[in-house]
C-alpha cells in the first residue's frame, strides 16, 4: 500500500494593510485640530482627500498613505508633544464651550499645534492635566489595564475615622458599578474640614464625588496631584510646561525612570 506524502502547504503572505480611520479622526490622529472641529472643517467643504473634495466626516483614510488637504494645504504627522498644565477650577476641559466659559486652551499658546486632554478633570475640580497629540500615548495611559495611579488631594466638609476609610476602599455601589479608591489616607484636620489623600487605579467619572456623595460627605475641593509618578509640583495655577522624555516615562509606566 503507497504511503500519501503530504506535502506541506503553501501559506499566503499576507502584507498589513494600511489602518483606516474616518477622515475626521485622521486630521485629529495628525495633530491639526480636534476631531470636531475637523468635522466643521468637511462640513464647510474645506478638506479634499487625494485630492477630492469630501463632505464626509467618515469617509476611510489610509494613514501614512492618503493625502489630506485643507484650505488647499497638505497637512502632515506634527511633532509629538507632551504636556502638563496646572487647570485652575471653574475651567472647562474642552476646546470650546457653548455657555462661554473658559477652557484649557485659553492657557495655550494660540499658535500650538492641536493638543488633546488626556482624560479630564471636571469643571469644580483642579490640579495636573495632560495634554498630547499623541493619540497612542494617551490612549495607554488612560487603558484600565495599565493601572496608572491618578493621586488626589481632596478635601471634605468633614473629619474622617477609620470606618469612612475603609468604605471608600471597600467600595460604594452607584447604580450597577462599585466605585471604589486604591488607596486613602488622611493628610491633615481642622475643627470642622480636612483633607484626605486618595489615589484611583480606575479613573470613572466624577468618581472622588459620587463616592463621597453616596456616603453624605460635601466635597469642598479636589486637587489631582499626580498621575503615575509624575507630581504636579511647584507649577503655578494656569500654567503649563512641556514634559521631559523621562517625565513622559514616569506617566506612562508610573514607575521611576
């Protein structure tokens, strides 16, 4: 009886294709402005793509091989920027409010290229804001799986014990989520307020607020101090610096460099 030779089979090489993205995000992913202001700027029929015009803020974009356009000028990858800014409260963290109010971006030089918050800190809230045009970066430090610490000074019309602790450790349920702090301590006490130190692994919105509401504690100010090991310092309230590549390294992995 003939023995079958099975010969091996031919695999296909596949080669990767370019990554599209829709032609909104793409203008954000390359640092020009935000994604919804790339959206105002198709709908004015000011963008062409390959040199089409194109009214579709989704139309597919071939990054790294499709070539955008606006106002007749070819737009490119900009320099990766990182940055840190010290947001005083009662400023919004968005490119433009519909009520008037300020924003981040009135503590940016007008002439920068297009920076994106890196998460956000509510209006009443304060301290450390990231900014980057890198999408990719930010997206690491903001992924629940990296678990890069968020530090916050807050303080609360209140004087806490042992048993307030532990519940925001234990976990206050809100609905169909638990909320709950990596680490709490007290930092300091008067005769009626005081401050707690409490460090978030999760980051969920208005998380530090909706714990202490759920439990009867006013919030009286919330500071965000750090983000990894990068500490807000001594930087003035307003204003804003560019990160160093090793403070860049301290967000990103929370460990020292």
């Amino acid at each position: 009886m003939r023995q079958r030779t099975h010969l091996p089979t031919k695999r296909k090489l596949h080669r990767q294709s370019p990554q599209r993205v829709g032609l909104a995000r793409a203008i954000s992913k390359l640092g020009y402005c935000s994604r919804t202001q790339a959206a105002t700027l198709i709908a004015a029929r000011r963008v062409r793509l390959n040199g089409s015009l194109v009214t579709n803020a989704e139309a597919p974009v071939r990054l790294q091989r499709d070539t955008i356009e606006v106002d007749g000028q070819a737009i490119r990858a900009a320099e990766k920027e990182y940055w840190m800014l010290n947001k005083p409260r009662g400023v919004v963290t968005t490119a433009s409010d519909e009520k008037g109010r300020a924003t981040v971006y009135h503590f940016l030089d007008p002439r920068r290229r297009w920076l994106a918050p890196v998460g956000r800190l509510d209006q009443a809230s304060e301290g450390l804001l990231l900014l980057t045009n890198d999408s990719e970066w930010a997206a690491r430090v903001l992924d629940p799986a990296a678990h890069v610490p968020k530090t916050y000074h807050v303080q609360i019309a209140a004087l806490p014990d042992d048993q307030l602790l532990q519940a925001l450790q234990r976990g206050v349920r809100q609905s169909t989520e638990i909320l709950r702090a990596g680490q709490v301590r007290e930092l300091r006490r008067g005769d009626r307020n005081s401050w707690l130190e409490i460090v978030l692994h999760e980051g969920k919105n208005r998380q530090i607020r909706r714990m202490l509401d759920a439990l009867g504690i006013e919030v009286l100010r919330l500071i965000r101090v750090a983000i990894g090991e990068l500490r807000l310092g001594d930087l003035a309230k307003g204003t804003a610096r560019r990160l160093s590549t090793a403070e860049k390294l301290l967000v990103q992995h929370g460990q020292h460099a």
